[in-house]
C-alpha cells in the first residue's frame, strides 16, 4: 500500500468522525466556535502522531497480553504534555477547551488507529496514518463548528459575517445544536453516498441492456 | 444534606452529563438499541463511575498533592480507573455471576467511557470535598443513566416508523438526541 493512500484514506474515505463516527464527544461538545474546533484538531493530531511513532517503534517490544494498558500510558503521557504545552502558551483555548483536553486520552480515534494500524506497521506508514487521521478529524471539527458558529452567533472565526444586526439562532451554539449539526451533516453525506450508489447501479443497468441488445 | 440534593438534581437534569456536557456520548449513541442493554449500561456506569470518583479523589488528595506531582494527573487517573474496571470485573465475575452475565460486555467498554475521567477530573477542578464528589458522581452516573434509558426506550420505537433511508441509523439518532437536549433545557430555571 502507498504512503499517499495511507494519508488520504483518513481524510475522505475512512474520515474518523464522519464515516466511522468516532470521537463524538469532543466534536459535539468543544465545536461553538471555529477557533476551537482548530485548536482541538491541532491538539488531537499532535497526540495522535506522537502516540502513533512511539507504538510503531516499540512494537516489538511490547508484549501482547499487556498491550492495551501500555498504549494507554503512552497516549496519556503524550496527552499531559500537550495539556502543558496548551496551559503555556495558549491559555485562552485552554480555558475554553477544559476538560476535553485530558479527554483526549479516552477518544477511541487514538487507541483505535494504535490497535488497527500503529501495532502492525513501520514507522513511516504510521506517520502517514496519523497525519491523515489527525487533519481528517479536524478538517471535520471545522466544518462542524463552522455551521455552528456562523449560524449561532453570526461570526466566523470571530468576525461578523452578516452585515447589520441579522438575527442569530442561540440554539445553534447551545447543548442541541451540536446533535443537530452533526445528525444533518450525517444524513446529507448518506444522501450523497445514495445517490452515488444508485447512479452507479443505473449506469450497470444500461451497460448490461446494452450488451443484451447487441447480442 | 440540602446542598447535596441540590448538587445531585443539578447534575441530573440541569447539567445532565450527556445532553448538555457531551461526557459519554460513544456509549449512549451506541447501546441504545435495546432498553435491556441500556439498562445493563446505566446500572455498570453508576456502579464505576461512583467507585472511580471517589477513589481518584483520594488518589489527587493524598498521593498527587502531598507529593507535589499534580501534573501527572491524567495518568495516575487513567491507570486507576483501568485497573479499577478490571477489579470490579473480577470480583463480579467471583462473587456474583448473575450479575457478571448482565453486566459483563459492559464493564471493559468502561475504561474508554469519557464521562468517568471527564467527572473525575470535574470534582478536582470544582474543589469539591468528599461528600460533594459522592453526590456529584451519583448525580452525574444517574443521570446518564436517566438519558441513556429515555433515549433507547425511544429509538426502539423509531426502529418501526417510516425514516427516510438518509436518515436511518446515526443521523436520526442524533437529531432524536438533539431533540431530548432541547426538553432538558427546560430544567435549566428549577434551580
């Protein structure tokens, strides 16, 4: 498998939150505002890539019977120092990500891609892995938050969108509007796959009918 | 006393952990097909989540700030509520197998569940004391609990309506979600 597939495929066709729908929790809860929906893609993918080197590394090494619990110290140890890290130097996001930065130990994105791909392939492949995953769930969180934000508070990354005091829906920014989003944004892509599938089918049909007549 | 029941009916239906925290979203999206499996879920969760609250707190007030090593945070509580689940399990599994057998396939999905590092580390972050961080985990575990068994008692009724195919599955589910959140907002002036 090429290195290009492997960073791709986490992007569009295995995206973690909009195809497997993994990692809800952060995705409903942190997307009020584009800014954070950055910030905690740009987080999660430095975690996912770190813990996704060191896995690979020491794949070997780490015996099987124990092998949950230990990619679960080494997720967590990368996790505190990127909670560090945020706490230094962007203390703003930090405050307003709160919990769901220690969350990021228990989002089963991580441990997923340490047990289905770190555990079974070299370091370079894993590399690719994660930076696909990563940018695909935040490119996700992005779209998510865009939504939420542009239509609840009529801003876009902090600027207004709409000229003149245009209305903003609050439930949008509140607790349901992330279910809402996300449960619209779900349906409109099975829609896209449908239609997808459904032409493809009418197109074999006439290919098939085709071959029949000209039989 | 007063100050606890107020802390466990705000954690409950005010700030309820699922619909207006987002903490445990995987397994209320994912066990609630079947009300008896949410049931099982519910009955595990409040079990650990009690357990696992408590005994971190211990853990921050007696081991990480005595020692000055309150960075290590996230993995002195990962570690111990793994270990904490996998204790729980065994013991279940020797002193009661009725019980094991209704809540065995739930206890490991626990380890993962983000609403019980997401409390524990809320009670740290409120300075809660013990009793404070015994009714907030209470309320907290019985309102996801609360939630999880609205939530499948309605999707199995959904399993026979006529849903049009785009929706089907995830995308309904979330909307039926969004929808319970809205009601308990209503909550938000009981206190």
């Amino acid at each position: 498998m090429s290195l290009g597939k492997e960073f791709t495929k986490g992007i569009f066709s295995e995206n973690p939150l909009f195809r497997l729908t993994l990692g809800l929790c952060p995705s409903l809860a942190i997307t009020t505002s584009v800014n954070n929906g950055i910030g905690m893609g740009v987080a999660f993918t430095g975690v996912l890539l770190a813990s996704n080197i060191a896995i690979s590394a020491m794949r070997k090494i780490i015996p099987d019977s124990i092998r949950i619990p230990s990619y679960i110290v080494i997720i967590a140890t990368f996790v505190s120092m990127v909670e560090m890290l945020m706490h230094a130097y962007t203390p703003e996001l930090f405050t307003s990500l709160g919990v769901f930065i220690p969350l990021i130990v228990v989002n089963c994105i991580i441990l997923g891609r340490a047990e289905a791909f770190a555990n079974k392939n070299g370091i370079l492949p894993s590399i690719m892995d994660a930076l696909g995953m990563g940018i695909g769930y935040t490119l996700a969180l992005v779209v998510i938050s865009a939504f939420r934000e542009v239509l609840g508070a009529g801003t876009f990354m902090g600027y207004a969108v709409f000229s003149g005091s245009a209305p903003s829906a609050l439930i949008m920014i509140l607790p349901p509007g992330g279910f809402i989003t996300l449960g619209c944004i779900l349906a409109f892509l099975n829609k896209m796959q449908n239609v997808k599938v459904a032409k493809k089918a009418k197109l074999n049909q006439s290919i098939a009918q085709q071959q029949l007549s000209s039989n | 006393m007063q100050e606890m029941m107020i802390i466990i009916i705000g954690a409950i239906l005010i700030n309820n952990i699922v619909l207006s925290q987002f903490l445990g979203c995987c397994p209320f999206l994912g066990v609630s097909k079947k009300l008896s499996s949410a049931i099982g879920m519910g009955v595990a969760v409040t079990f650990v989540l009690t357990i696992a609250s408590l005994i971190t707190w211990l853990v921050q007030k007696f081991i990480l700030v005595n020692l000055g090593i309150e960075y290590l945070q996230t993995i002195a509580f990962i570690l111990v509520i793994a270990s904490l689940v996998q204790f729980v399990e065994m013991v279940i599994r020797k002193k009661s197998p009725d019980l094991y057998k209704a809540l065995g396939v739930y206890l490991p999905l626990i380890t993962t569940n983000c609403a019980v590092l997401g409390v524990a580390i809320i009670n740290i972050q409120k300075s809660y004391t013990f009793m404070q961080t015994l009714a907030n985990s209470l309320g907290n575990a019985l309102g996801f609990t609360l939630a999880l068994i609205l939530f499948a008692g309605i999707r199995e009724r959904l399993e026979e309506a006529d849903i049009p195919k785009s929706l089907q599955g995830m995308p309904i589910a979330l909307i039926t979600a969004a929808l319970m959140s809205i009601a308990f907002l209503g909550f938000t002036g009981l206190l």
